[in-house]
C-alpha cells in the first residue's frame, strides 16, 4: 500500500506539525495522503489534520472516493462554506451538499461571480473556510503548514506557491520529484481507486469550473447535461459571466446539444488553481 518510496522521500512527506492536508478528493492528492500516513507510521501525528473543503459542485465519484479514504486509511474532515458567524459547517458524505448550494449561497453575498482573475470560490469555500475550522480547533492558521498535493510536473504552480509570502505551504511530491504518471501506475495497484466517469480527470473538482480547458467542459456537458444548469442558472441569476473571453454556460451547452463537441485536444489550456486533482 506504500505510496512513496520512505526510504528515499520519507522525510520530505513527514511534514512538521502542526500541519493540514489540503485533500481535494482526486488521485494525486489522495497519493499524498498516503505518503504522509507512511511517513508517520501509517497515521496522522497530533497537531496533523486532514481536511475536504466540498463547494457542492463535486461529483458524486469525487465524494464516494473521500468516504471510501476515510474508511480505510484516516478521518477525513468535510467541511462546507456558509454565510454566518461561524462561516462554515462540518458535514459527512450523507449530509454534504449535492447542488452547490454553498457555492450559490457565495455567490448571492458577493452579488457578483468569480472568473479567473478574482477566484473567490477557491479563497473562500476552500482555503478561508480550512483556516477557520483550524482556528476553532486552537491553530493560528498563520503558523499551520498546508500540505498541497502539486507535483514535479506542475512546477509553475509550485513555483507560484513557494513565493506567496502570505501562505506557508508544503509540496512534497514536487520535492519528490512525483508526476502524474508515477501517480496514475499506484493507483492501478491499489483494491480501490477514484471512479470518475470513463476514468475523464476532466469531471474532478467543480464539475464545470471555469478554469477547465473548453474541450474538459465539453466532455462533461456531453456527459452530464444537467450539471450545467446550475451554471447557466447563476450567470442568469447575476447577469454575469464566469468567463468574459467565453460564451456564457447557456451559449456553451446549446453547442455541445446541438452540434456535439466542438473543442478537442486542448486540456493544456486549463488554467492553474489551488483546487488539486
């Protein structure tokens, strides 16, 4: 079951407490997961966290896979963003949200959508909301390390990380030298795994984010239909846009509807976020 090599990375995935891991419900991070468990003997030391901040958008593959980690390996903290003092609630895979509801409930407080230069939906649902929840447990969220599962092979995410002086950050598969297909080959070892749709990366995280390449959103508008209503639902709401340089999520599925996919072989076009796979 071993993740990493320990002889060999061991102390790069043995994160000094106090710690959080970023889990975002996909394969790499999962891999991570794992490395840091091996690394400490098989469990998450004191002063370590492990935490799934969900926006409601996931798809049901994503939250099966965090139930199925959290049965077999550690607990998995679920958490989701909600306008109030508090500013967020513990939930669990039967209570968690299915609709996006705390992603709308953001959006209606902010009265306007996030797009790629203002990524509120990432500041807030995910890394403000883990930074609460570590406060409420006794942390100083400026001295807890988050442990973000980017690899070798995403260095100029990694890069971008390593100089934001407002966050303390740990990558240890890009210190180890971890790529996606070093990933993808454990995973095909394991008696479990991730079960997105025709194994299509392209339905991780938000189903329908923004930030995906066109060809992923078509896939998954081709797929799944109805998962883009809830997006052509909030540009109608707000009258706004995700994407001004796009045709809006209504303009988007009636192509895919009626002519098929019409954007292919271009995921490299994805844009970088905190939101790992």
């Amino acid at each position: 079951m071993s993740a990493a090599n320990i002889e060999t990375h061991g102390d790069v995935f043995r994160i000094p407490t106090p710690f959080y891991v970023s889990f975002s419900g996909g394969r790499t991070s999962g891999f991570m997961l794992r490395s840091v468990l091996d690394a400490y003997g098989g469990s998450i030391p004191d002063g370590g966290h492990v935490l799934f901040a969900n926006t409601g958008r996931e798809h049901e593959s994503t939250l099966e896979f965090v139930r199925e980690v959290g049965r077999r390996w550690c607990a998995v903290t679920w958490l989701e963003w909600r306008d109030g003092d508090r500013a967020y609630a513990v939930v669990d895979f039967d209570t968690a949200s299915r609709n996006g509801e705390p992603f709308a409930a953001l959006i209606r407080k902010k009265r306007y959508l996030p797009n790629p230069v203002a990524r509120f939906c990432t500041s807030d649902l995910k890394v403000r909301t883990m930074q609460r929840y570590l406060k409420d447990c006794g942390c100083d969220p400026d001295e807890v390390t988050a442990v973000l599962g980017l690899r070798f092979d995403e260095m100029r995410r990694v890069m971008k990380l390593k100089t934001d002086p407002t966050r303390c950050v740990s990558m240890p598969l890009a210190d180890a030298g971890i790529t996606r297909e070093l990933v993808n080959a454990w995973w095909s070892r394991q008696d479990f795994d991730l079960a997105l749709p025709d194994n299509d990366t392209a339905f991780g995280n938000c189903d329908l984010c923004f930030l995906k390449a066109r060809d992923r959103l078509d896939r998954v508008m081709v797929s799944s239909p109805l998962a883009a209503e809830w997006w052509c639902n909030m540009e109608s709401e707000t009258g706004g846009t995700f994407r001004s340089d796009r045709p809006t999520y209504r303009q988007m599925l009636t192509q895919v509807t009626l002519q098929g996919r019409l954007f292919q072989g271009s995921d490299d076009d994805t844009i970088p976020c905190d939101c790992t796979e």
